[in-house]
C-alpha cells in the first residue's frame, strides 16, 4: 500500500522523467495566490461585520469560494509553468489529460477548507489553539486539493511521491498558513481600532503558504514512465492545453476575486461602521 502513493526500492526500474519550469509562470501562481488571500481579507472582515447569521453565513461562503478559487487556479497556473515532455502526454502538443470528476472534487476542497479556516478567524478569538486548528484546516486543505488535482492527471507515468518531500509540503502549509490565519486575526484587530496593519504582509505570506506547498509537493512528485503495453492504453480524461487551460482558469479565478473584493467594498461603504468588538475567548 505504501508503493501505491510513495516512491520506493521497487520502482527503481521505471524511467524518472525530470522536471523543468517556466520562472515566470511561476511568478504568475505565487501573484494569483497572493491576490487571493488580500482579497480574503476584506471578506473575513464582511464576516465579522455582519449584522445576521445568515449575512455571516453569506460572506464565509463569498470568502471559502474565493480563496479556494484562487487555490485552485494557484495550482493549475503552477502546472501550466511545469514543461512535461509531450509523448508522455500521448500527443504531439503535450496536453495533459485529466479526471474532470477529481479536477472538480479538488476545487471543492480547497473552498470547503478556506470557509472553515475563515470562520475560526473570523470569531477573533485569542486563543492559540483556535487559530492552530484554523491553520491545520487550510493547510491540509490545500495539501489535499494538491495531490487531488494530482491524482486527476492522466499519463503514460504512474505518479510517486517522495515520503520526505511530502512530508515538507504538508508541514510547510500547516506552518505557514497558521502563521497567516494568526496574522490575519492581527489585522482585523487592527483596523477594528483604526490602527496600522500588516494586511498586504500577512497576504504576502499566505500566499507563500499556498504556493511553497505546491511547489514543494511537485518537488516531492516523481513521474515514473510506463512502457510496453501499458503505454498503448487510451488515457482517458479530457485533454486540455496546458496554456489555454492556465490562462482560462487564471481568467475566471481574477473574475471571482475581483467580483468578491468589490461586493466586500460595496458592503462595507454600505454600512459605514466599525468592526464590531472582539467576542473574547
């Protein structure tokens, strides 16, 4: 059970297809991640702000579907930097197929885990141990739409993981995403008494969470190439241009940020008030 997921002594005789990346492309995922998280900030404070349950409700879904968009899109934008070698692909162009079932259900993950993660910020309580679970919650969220949208990919490879590397990319996500989420609760303390605040920094470093997990997990990936019959087999999957796909998904997942920052805006001019005190706990 442990070779089916891990890389190990029996996989030795498969050909280990090396890896190579487009820099600038991965500037472009690192940005979209950022942007993401900026952009989640002003929803968590429509959160905390909201004068119903069923308006704080509203917004963590506004926030879990738009940060896990940017996820998702962090994620796809970083496969499309990723150069794979085209008759690994089954085609001249190299477009990679995938499952659109685990494509989707990987998405969903990374919403699910984004709104969950929200709602323990957004009670601003003090306690450590919220904001660790908070961070557990996103960071293994992010982690599982990872090997999610891995596992949709269709190829003549099998797809192996080294346990250490792995075991980084999870650790790096928890860690990093708990230190977000913590100072994510420092600003909207901040601006709830009108003082200075890190937003743009604690936005920054989200976004290195989401994507040092990524290319952490990629570090981690190893593409075994399968020969002989196996390599004669229809992939199966929906065969998608790795760059009309990135800039697509890029496309709609800027659409939805920008739609949620401008909502979050509109919201908060509406009710022209303070952030309400913090609950304690």
């Amino acid at each position: 059970m442990f070779s089916e997921f891990f890389v190990t002594e029996q996989h030795a005789q498969f050909y280990d297809v090396e890896q190579s990346y487009t820099f600038w492309l991965v500037l472009v995922s690192y940005a979209i991640a950022a942007f993401a998280a900026f952009v989640s900030f002003y929803v968590v404070e429509r959160v905390v702000a909201a004068p119903t349950p069923n308006a704080r409700l509203r917004w963590l879904a506004t926030g879990g579907a738009a940060m896990g968009a940017g996820i998702w899109s962090m994620h796809f934008s970083g496969m499309m930097a990723l150069e794979m070698p085209a008759w690994l692909c089954g085609n001249a162009n190299g477009d990679i197929h995938y499952d659109p079932t685990l494509t989707v259900v990987s998405a969903v993950f990374a919403m699910l885990a984004s709104g969950f993660a929200f709602y323990f910020v957004s009670k601003q309580s003090k306690k450590l141990g919220s904001l660790l679970v908070a961070g557990v919650i996103l960071g293994g969220g992010i982690g599982l739409m990872h090997y999610t949208g891995m596992a949709a990919m269709r190829m003549y490879a099998i797809i192996r993981y080294d346990p250490v590397w792995f075991a980084v990319s999870i650790l790096a996500a928890v860690v990093l995403a708990s230190y977000a989420l913590w100072q994510m609760s420092y600003t909207l303390e901040a601006r709830r008494q009108e003082r200075s605040n890190n937003r743009g920094v604690a936005a920054l470093i989200m976004g290195l969470a989401i994507t040092l997990m990524h290319y952490a997990g990629m570090a981690s990936t190893h593409f075994l190439a399968v020969s002989g019959e196996e390599a004669k087999e229809p992939l199966g999957g929906i065969a998608l241009n790795g760059t009309v796909v990135g800039v697509a998904i890029t496309a709609v997942a800027v659409v939805i940020l920008g739609m949620a920052l401008f909502a979050a805006n509109k919201e908060a001019q509406r009710q022209s008030q303070p952030l309400p005190a913090a609950q304690g706990g």
